[in-house]
C-alpha cells in the first residue's frame, strides 16, 4: 500500500496516510475529520522536497519561474 500525502481544505493540516489506492477518494483529516482533502503530490524519495499545486508557465519567459 502506498503512502499518500495530503492538506486538507478545512483546517489546512497537512498529512500522509497508508491506505490503498482505490480507498484514496476516502481519506479524512486526522485533526478535525474533514472528508475530501487535497492530495498533494510527492517526488521520488531523496529528491527533495514536495510539489503541491504546481503552477503552469506562461511560456514566454514573461515570468520568474519562466525566465
């Protein structure tokens, strides 16, 4: 089973929780129990750290993280 991190949209806790992939829609926070919290997403482990919500560039280099 993996380990799948999260931040919830509630309370804004930030977790990872062991549970299998097709249970993964049916994660609750484990400080106030909310239902539904935002899976974020890992990199390989040694890597560094995690990447939640990356933002798409604009293309351009109009942009800090496109230049």
């Amino acid at each position: 089973m993996p380990i799948y991190e999260f931040k919830c949209a509630s309370c804004e806790n930030e977790f990872e929780t062991l549970i299998s992939s097709a249970k993964v829609e049916e994660a609750t926070c484990p400080d106030c129990g909310a239902g539904k919290p935002r899976r974020l997403m890992s990199v390989i482990a040694g890597m560094g750290g995690r990447v939640a919500d990356p933002a798409p560039s604009c293309g351009a280099g109009a942009c800090a993280r496109c230049s």
